[in-house]
C-alpha cells in the first residue's frame, strides 16, 4: 500500500474524531462553510472548542492517533469491521502538526483520543507519549485533554493525567444492557472503575498541592465522560439517572451527550435513523437543571412524558413548571433565590440581578421584562407589585400558548 502523506492521515484522523462530542458545545445550529460557501464551519473537522479551567473558551486541534481498532463496538465508523479508509500517525507526528498549529495561532491546545491497536496498554502509552514530548522536551503550555482507555493499565493512565489538564473515560451507553449489546468488548464495571481511580488520583493530587506547593498536578480541569444518546431504547429517564450517578460517585466536571449519527455500513442492531438532535439539547438543559438550578434528579425525570423521554416542543424547565402549577405563581419581591430558579424564563444571572435590585425597591412586570428573552413565558409563573397572573397559571391550554411555534421547515433546506 503506498505510504500516505501526512495530509492524508489527517482528513482521515480529524474526520473520525468528529464523532467524540466530550470537548463539544451544544445547542449551536450547524452550519458549514466547506466548499468555500461563507465562513465559520461548525460541523466541519479537525478543531473544536472547550472551556479551559479560568473560564476561556479555547480552540483545541481534535485528532486521533489512529482509526484503527480491534473492538467491535456497533455504533462506532472506526470498529474493527468497518470498511472505512484507515490511518495511524505517529506520536511524534501528533506533536509536530500540534506545534505548527499553535505557532500558526489556529489552535491552543490538543483533544487527543484513539482507536485501540494492539492492545489497550499500548494504544495508551501511545497517548501518553504525545503528551510527554508536548511536556517536556517543548515546554508545551497549551491545554491537554486526554481520552483514556478504561482497559489500560491504572498506572498509564495515572501518567495520562500528569501530563493532561483534563482526562476522559467515555461510559458510551447509558445502561449496562445498552454497552453489553452494541459495545460487546467493553465492560461497565471497568469503565466505572477506571473514572473511580482517576477520581481518587484527583482527589490525592488536590490534597498534596495542599501540603507542598511543587507537588504535581494531576488533570486540572478534571474528568468528564460522553454518553451516546438514541443508539439503545434508553429513555431520557435512564440517562437523566445515569449522568446523575456520574457526577455523584465520580466528581465528573461534565457529562457530554451525543445525539447517535447513522454510520456507513451500520451494523443491523442499530437504528436506521439518529434521534432529532432537539434531543441532546434538551439532555444538555436536563444536566443544567441539576447542576446549576438546583434541581434533583429525581425532578428532572417528573419532567418526563409517559414514554420516560423529555417532551422536544418545549424545555425541562417549561415541562416541570406546568406539571407542579402549585408551586406558583412566585412573588419576585419575595420569594427565596432558590423559587425564583424555578421560574421558566429566568436564567441564573436574571435571578442575581433580581435578588440584588429588589434589595433597593419593589419591582415591576417592565423590571422583570428587562432580564428575560420572553416576559410572556415567565408572566404565568410570577408576580410582581402590579401584576399577577390570576387565572392564566391554571389556564389548560398554558402549554400550547407557551410553545415556541414550530417553523416552517425551508422548501429546499438539504
Ligand atoms: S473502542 Fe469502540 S468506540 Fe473506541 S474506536 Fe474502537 S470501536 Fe470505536
């Protein structure tokens, strides 16, 4: 076979890394710009962005080290039986293309994940190796994240998080059934207890930097996981619950959901179609709830319809709000930050904002209005000095009048 360039290698290695959603952010429309049509891809390959710890969004060069694997997971275009074009760099090739990246001022740091050859121990000291060159023979400062292998050896991916500011174990499927079915060489409780070492490494790596200021740092920006979502008949539900036991037992930074994309050559297992990607987003809300507005699982999954999914028409927020109406309306001038969060239509700044205004006087609908997108959604859920919502709380067709309107689809969108 004639020897690829290095060009080759990489329209292959960024393309089959656009699979992996754990450095992705949702919610954007996509939009490409390949065939020289505008600027701004947002599907195309090769880079994405993620969140370093001090906040700063950053582009990373998303890359594998290679395509080829010896698992057979059904849902994955680089499984063993796949008839896809295959290509394998080099460490040393990963660190060169990573520097002439930086250097150009394209890239600030690496998401770097592989397929397995050989074996899972030598896969990860591939992976490794990477990051000890970027390290420590070119004093790379830029982020690192690392895709582990829950197979390998604990100690290689102990090194994987000396070099790396953040690690990841993908859990892949939301229940064991799902993992057992289309992932048949990986297992649930390994995976688990990989996430459970690196947790425990996190934890002696913070404690350490307590005692001596030189120890060193272990995956700053911590650990996070990716579920594929649509590929098994898991419900919002199970997912709901899976991500939720993740960031308990794990301390997981985050939980990335990936709507399931059919593949070339898809196995016979698998759904022909991948679920409305209206779905992730949805997930991605459901995960938001939990972490920053307070909510339990266990409300997360009251704002599920009777097939256990999260209606698509509207948010969880929304879907929870209309369920529980005897938990409004709530008085803006009054009410605790933690009923304010509950409110459909206030994000967590609008609630800062109205916790720090109402300290200086009583505010109005018009005040309310200034902090949100739509005063109409968030109109049935409060009151304010001159408004109240009287019968609209209760009203039957609530949901239908707070629905965004579905638009009207384009004649020749592709
Ligand atoms: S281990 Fe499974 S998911 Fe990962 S590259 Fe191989 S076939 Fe794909």
């Amino acid at each position: 076979m004639a020897q690829q360039t290095i060009l080759q290698k990489l329209e292959i290695l960024a393309d089959a890394a656009k699979y992996d959603a754990s450095c992705a952010s949702s919610g954007t429309a996509k939009k490409n710009s390949l065939g020289g049509k505008g600027i701004g891809s947002t599907e195309g390959m090769g880079i994405c962005h993620a969140y370093a710890p001090d906040g700063r969004c950053i582009s990373l060069f998303k890359i594998l080290l290679t395509n080829h694997c010896v698992f057979d997971c059904h849902y994955c275009v680089n499984r063993k039986s796949s008839n896809v074009a295959r290509a394998r760099f080099t460490p040393q090739e990963v660190v060169d293309l990573t520097l002439a990246f930086y250097r150009r001022n394209y890239i600030e740091g690496l998401f770097l994940s592989s397929g397995i050859v050989k074996n899972s121990n030598h896969t990860m000291e591939q992976i490794v190796e990477v990051a000890r060159i970027l390290r420590e023979e070119h004093d790379f400062r830029g982020y690192i994240h690392l895709k582990t292998i829950p197979e390998a050896d604990a100690e290689i991916v102990h090194q994987a998080g000396l070099y790396a500011d953040r690690v990841s174990i993908n859990v892949e499927l939301p229940t064991d059934s799902g993992l057992t079915r289309l992932a048949p060489d990986k297992d649930a409780r390994q995976i688990e207890g990989a996430m459970g070492k690196v947790k425990a490494d996190l934890a002696e790596a913070k404690d350490a930097h307590k005692r001596f200021k030189h120890a060193p740092r272990f995956a700053p920006a911590g650990q996070s996981t990716q579920m594929i979502v649509g590929a098994d008949a898991a419900t919002d539900a199970d997912i709901v619950g899976k991500a939720s036991r993740l960031y308990d037992n794990f301390r997981l930074r985050r939980v990335y959901y990936s709507a399931f994309s059919p593949i070339p050559d898809a196995s016979a297992v698998l759904p022909l179609k991948r679920p409305p990607l209206i779905r992730e987003h949805r997930l991605y809300q459901s995960d938001w709830l939990m972490r920053f507005y307070g909510y339990k699982p266990a409300e997360v999954m009251q704002a599920t319809e009777a097939d256990g999914n999260l209606p698509l028409d509207i948010d969880p927020k929304l879907a929870w709000a209309l369920k529980f109406r005897e938990q409004f309306p709530v008085d803006v001038n009054r009410s605790t930050k933690e009923q304010l969060l509950r409110v459909p239509g206030l994000g967590v700044k609008a609630v800062g904002k109205i916790l720090a205004s109402r300290r200086h006087r009583a505010l109005r609908l018009d005040d309310v209005a200034l902090l949100t997108q739509s005063i109409t959604k968030v109109r049935p859920f409060i009151c304010t000095v001159d408004w109240r919502p009287v019968m609209l709380t209760d009203r039957a067709d609530l949901r239908s009048l707070l629905a965004p309107k579905a638009e009207q689809l384009e004649l020749f969108a592709a």
